[in-house]
C-alpha cells in the first residue's frame, strides 16, 4: 500500500517521456459528481487519514481520539489501537497509517516523535525515534515485548510513513520539513533534496511505481517528485493549491485528493479523470478498493460505487 497528503484549477499534467508538462485548458476526461447520499460507515473527532490493505480492510488515524480505528469492508469495527500517552502501543495525534501488506501495521505517531509498528493481529512489536532522542547515534527501531518498558520518543513530528515494495519505510517529518528514510537492513538517511527541491510545507507522502516517491508541498503548492534515494526531479504540477490534502496510488496511478475534487495522474497519460466531490466537509483522505471508494472526512467515513 502506497500512499501520502495537485492542483483543483484548470490546469492539468502530460508525462512524457519521464518529462513532466503542465497543459492549460479543459482535463482530459469529464468531471463526474459524487452521489448526493453515500451511506456512512463510521464516525470520528479529528480523522486524519485512511488505508486500506490487500484484504479490503480499512484503516483510520483519529488524532480526536488518539487512536487507530480497524474496520472490515462494510464498516464493521474489527479493533481499535492505542489510546492517549507516551507508553508503547499508545498515541499522541496519530496523523498516518500504513498497513503495508496486510501483515504489518505503520503508524505515524505525531506529537510522540515517532513511528509505531503492529503486528496483524494489532500487537505493538516496536518503535522508531524521529529526530533527536537525547542519546547519541541515529534512530533505530527499538524492539519491546509487548507494552512494557520506556518510552521511545524523538523531538520529530511524523506526519506520514510508507514502507515500499523493498520493506524501506519512508517517513515525513513536518518539524525539519524533510524526508528520512530507512532500510529493509535498518540504516537510516536523511533525503536531503537540491535547491529547486527543498520542502516549505510537507503535508502528505507517497511511493510510487518506478521508485517515484511524491510529497505533497502545502507551502509551495505543488507536489514534487523524488527518486527514492531523494534526488528531486521535478514538481509534478503548477498552480493555486491551497486545497490539497492527500495523496494514495492505486493500480500505479497517482489519485491526488483536493478538498472538494479528486485528480487521478497517469505517468504516460496525464491527467485521465477528474471527480467532484459534494460533501458537507471537505475530504481529507480517499482510498480505494475493488469496485468501491471510501471518502474521508474529519468526522465521517464514506462509502461509494467506484468512478467510472
């Protein structure tokens, strides 16, 4: 699974031959409306982001709450992770999640200053320090049985982990607007981009096919692309995006979620749809699986028929 948080303007993109083009004028396919009515499958206090793994299980980060909601795929509740604190397996405003394969679950334990790792079966297996912890050497993940012993926490602010097809995990740190990144091995590297490439407002982040990995700039509206050793290639869209929000891949195409729109971005075709989104909050998050779609508000999770 493979997600992060370009534009809702008139303009559009063209990849073509590795080259990123912003075209003006009417989007290649026809803008289609959302159902007046989507039945809603769950409620929440500060939702602020939504995966879903292989299975069609969904996933909820309830900063409201401090927890990790578990729903099967017609909103039954399976579990609930976490709970306010500093322990392990408890959260601080958990602002992302990453179910992986199916068998492992990231979470982006924000005010905590670090990521959280669960087994399937919602188990805490261990913790990751973003930023500095007040002991020497880099973060590491720090292995405890069960939810007993210290807190590992680090002065970093995770907003957003993905762990790619090669087991690295990718983490957003809004507080030193950067990316970090650590290997299937355990080393870790700080992804310093060049000078056109530095972030201003990192908001949501996401790896996609061809070792892409995208991360959506509120500061600078636009999202910019890396190779997965952090070498900036080039912003993917232009233009006013004051509303951005998320962003996911599904099916290798990159759905990029605005408040009020969705655009879904082709790597050879550009921009290949475009939905308008009519709820009475603005989303904050999309997932997608089979033939249906799950909307994310701050405060509701949704449920439609896939666009066609």
């Amino acid at each position: 699974m493979l997600r992060i948080r370009v534009f809702c303007t008139g303009l559009g993109l063209l990849l073509l031959g590795g080259a990123v083009g912003v075209w003006g004028g009417s989007p290649p396919a026809q803008a289609q409306g959302l159902d007046r009515a989507p039945p809603v499958l769950a409620q929440f206090e500060e939702a602020r982001a939504l995966a879903v793994d292989p299975r069609g299980r969904l996933y909820v980060a309830d900063a409201g709450r401090d927890v990790v909601s578990i729903y099967e795929s017609d909103g039954t509740r399976r579990d609930v992770l976490g709970g306010a604190g500093t322990q392990p397996g408890a959260f601080d405003t958990p602002s992302d999640v990453d179910p992986t394969n199916g068998q492992l679950l990231l979470v982006a334990d924000t005010q905590n200053g670090r990521i959280q790792r669960f087994s399937e079966e919602g188990q805490y297996l261990e913790s990751l320090p973003v930023g500095r912890t007040g002991r020497r050497g880099r973060g590491e993940w720090t292995f405890q049985e069960g939810r007993r012993g210290p807190s590992v926490q680090g002065d970093g602010r995770p907003i957003g982990v993905v762990q790619d097809d090669e087991g690295a995990v990718f983490v957003l740190d809004a507080q030193g607007r950067r990316v970090l990144k650590w290997s299937d091995l355990g080393r870790s590297e700080a992804l310093v981009p060049g000078r056109d490439g530095r972030l201003q407002d990192p908001v949501a982040m996401a790896v996609g096919s061809g070792r892409r990995l995208y991360v959506a700039d509120a500061g600078q509206d636009a999202v910019l692309a890396y190779d997965t050793f952090g070498t900036f290639r080039r912003r993917v869209a232009g233009g006013s995006l004051p509303t951005l929000q998320a962003l996911t891949v599904h099916r290798g195409q990159l759905w990029i979620v605005c408040a009020r729109r969705v655009l879904v971005w082709d790597r050879t075709e550009g921009v290949v749809a475009e939905h308008t989104v009519e709820l009475s909050e603005p989303l904050v998050d999309v997932a997608v699986h089979g033939d249906r779609v799950y909307l994310l508000t701050e405060t509701r999770l949704l449920r439609r028929a896939a666009w066609e």
